[in-house]
C-alpha cells in the first residue's frame, strides 16, 4: 500500500481520535511503566537480593526486555490468527502472573525469571496495538498517529520514576508490583470495552507453521522492511543501553542517587516534544528524510559529548550538565525515529500487519538487548563507555538509512 493509499474496506475504528490516541498511548506505556518505575528501586533491590554482585541489578531491565523481545515474534501471529483483543487479554493475565512472581522474589535469579515472563505479557498489547493501528491508518498518516501516541506515551516515563520514588518510600519496592498489575488491569479493560474488534473474520490467517514460515521470509526478505529493522533495533539499542546505566551514572558516578526521578522526568518531558515536533513535520518532509536527520544529527552531538566529557579537565558540574544534555539528546531522537521506522516498516506489509509488527519488534527488541548487555556492564564508573557505543550505533544505523533512501525510487526518498 503507498502512503497515500487507504484501504477503505478495513473497518474504523468507531472511537474518537483523542480516546483511541489515549487508549493506544496506554497501551503502549505498560512497557514504559513496567521499565521506568523500576530504576529508582535498582539500588535496594541490589542490596536485598543481589548484595554481592549490584551491578548485574540493572539486568533487571534487560531481562524484561528479553521477555518482550521473545514474546513480540507470537503475539502477532496470533492476534492475525484469533484476532487483536483475545491476545491482549492472555497477554495481560501472563503479565499480572510475572509481577505477583516477582513480587515474592528471594533472589535475583528468581526476579530475572519472572521478569522475563512479565515482559512475556507485556508483549501481548505492545504488538496488538501497534497491529489495531496499522488495521486503521497507514504510510504517513500512521506516523503522524504514532507522534501524538508518543507525545503522550512520554508522560509515564517521566511520572513513572518518581510514581516507583514514592512507592518505595512508602512500603518498599516490593510495593511497584502490585501497581504493575493495577495499571494493566486499567489498560485492558479499558480496551475490551471501548475498542471494537479491527481484524475481521475473513482476513484473519490461520496459525500453521509453513504460511507462517512463508510470511516471515517476505517480510525479513523486503528491502524496506530489512533496513528499517537493522536502524530500529540499532536506536533501541542505543535507548535500552541508556536505560539500563542511567540510575548507576546518576548515582555513582555523580552522587545524585536520591535525586535521580526527578531529574530523569525533567528529561524525559523535555525529550518527548520530539514526538509533537514528528507530528508537525513527517507529512512534509517525509519518514526517511526525519531518521536520517535526526541520526546524522545524533552523530556530531554524540561525538562531542564524548570527546569533552572522556578529555577531562572539566568541573564536575559542567561533565554532569553535558551528560544530561547527552541522555536528553538520546531520548529526544526516538520521538523522531521509532514511530517513523515503524510506520516506515509496516507500510508495504498491510496484509501481515500481525506479522510484521512480531517480526521487527521481537527481532530490534532481542537485538537490542544483546547490544545493551554488555554495554551496560561495561560501566565504570564513568558514563564514557556508553557514550563511545552510542556513536558507534548511530553511526551505523546512519549508513543504513543512507543506502535506504538512496535506493529508493525518488519519489519515496522523502
């Protein structure tokens, strides 16, 4: 389908746009949620049941990711088999299940495994609404959709660190779980009673190994649809890496521990006005134009960041104000890549947009977590290994949206 095509015998959704952007950005936000509000609890948790070894405490992010990442290669095949809603609903029952686990968690073996199955369900109505809106919209409309869903969606991660702060002042932070498994219950409820069913019967496909089989090799295969997945899971590398080492950097290397939720929703509001300024430009200039841009500009900034705060000589102040100018700078580019490489991604594969949406976020999410491992425990007591890696994804995630656009008859180089 072009971008300017739309499939009209796709049915509506019967919502209005601001309900179905708020209930889409809900959706979306169980894995900001499930992410962010852990960090402030990174260093207690490390000191309860990981005592010994605190860094590997930060692999509780990962984990979840992985568990994801694992779980996005199904849930769309399955919601394209048995439709959006019934996935959402397993998917938010396997979710609640991994948080009452971890809740009860002695060791951290036992909370990386029920993380993984937490993010197991989180999967379900990650990859079902980024299907419900691709059912719906499409090209660049979709990607103008996305900038308003993450305009919003930019709200919980800058709430939720400081929501998981008073959490753990006030009963500890066993308490974040339970939240957890109130905010999906809201979430899906809200969609089972408000948001109609998008797939209809006769465009649902049937879950068998080889038309499955078949749908994945068409769409690794597809020129478009494989170099937007290498760039998407370069930036997600980029993003979950920044991430995970965020609370460490904050708090041992700067000694702002205690103040860390604050000053990560101050960047996290400041960086999520990239998703309206998205909104504003990608109909005139184009998905491609926008994540090349942004990555080129990620290049020079990165590169400076590095050079200044790795040199030395500064004041201490002048490195932490450059390393938070750096982690805004980070998380200001995903408003302006992640929707357009996912709009960008789906567009030609409308008839597997199940599919499509499990194949690119299982694959960008997995590769993403083994970029960000190791990356974050690289850490030493200086945020200079994770800015040295930063530039070295941007840089390739630069090249393959070179050869992107410029392989791309000229009417779609924009």
């Amino acid at each position: 389908m072009s971008e300017a095509t739309a499939n009209h015998s796709q049915p509506r959704a019967p919502l209005g746009q601001a309900e179905f952007i708020a209930l889409m950005a809900m959706t979306f936000a169980t894995v900001a949620f499930s992410i962010d509000a852990m960090l402030p609890a990174l260093p207690d948790i490390a000191g309860e049941i990981s005592a010994e070894t605190p860094n590997r405490a930060q692999m509780i992010i990962t984990s979840f990711v992985l568990g994801l990442g694992v779980g996005t290669l199904f849930t769309g095949p399955l919601s394209d088999a048995y439709g959006r809603k019934p996935v959402v609903m397993a998917g938010a029952a396997l979710y609640v299940l991994g948080a009452t686990l971890a809740w009860q968690a002695h060791s951290i073996e036992t909370m990386f495994a029920a993380r993984v199955l937490q993010g197991l369900g989180a999967a379900g109505p990650r990859v079902v609404a980024m299907a419900i809106i691709r059912d719906l919209y499409a090209g660049r409309k979709m990607a103008r959709l996305m900038s308003f869903i993450m305009l919003i969606f930019t709200i919980v991660p800058a709430i939720a660190p400081t929501i998981g702060a008073g959490i753990i002042w006030a009963v500890g932070w066993r308490g974040i779980f339970p939240c957890f498994m109130l905010f999906s219950v809201i979430a899906t409820s809200w969609m089972m009673l408000r948001q109609p069913e998008t797939l209809r019967p006769e465009n649902r496909r049937p879950f068998r190994p080889r038309p499955l089989l078949a749908g994945i090799r068409e769409i690794v295969t597809h020129r478009v649809v494989a170099l937007s997945l290498l760039t998407q899971s370069l930036t997600f590398g980029m993003l979950f890496s920044t991430l995970s080492s965020t609370q460490p950097i904050f708090d041992q290397t700067f000694g702002r521990g205690e103040s860390f939720h604050l000053w990560f929703g101050a960047i996290a509001l400041v960086s999520g006005t990239s998703g309206l300024i998205n909104a504003a430009l990608v109909e005139r200039l184009g998905m491609r134009f926008l994540i090349t841009a942004t990555l080129g500009c990620q290049i020079v900034f990165t590169g400076i960041a590095t050079l200044l705060v790795a040199v030395g000589g500064l004041p201490e102040i002048a490195v932490f104000g450059i390393y938070v100018l750096w982690t805004a700078g980070v998380f200001f580019q995903n408003g302006l890549t992640i929707g357009n490489l996912n709009a960008l991604a789906m567009e030609p594969m409308g008839h597997l947009a199940g599919l499509t949406a499990s194949v690119t976020g299982s694959v960008s999410t997995v590769a993403a977590v083994l970029v960000a491992i190791p990356l974050g425990l690289a850490f030493d007591g200086t945020p200079v290994p994770l800015m040295i890696g930063t530039l070295m994804l941007a840089t390739v995630s630069y090249a393959a949206m070179l050869v992107l656009r410029w392989t791309d008859p000229p009417d779609l180089r924009r």
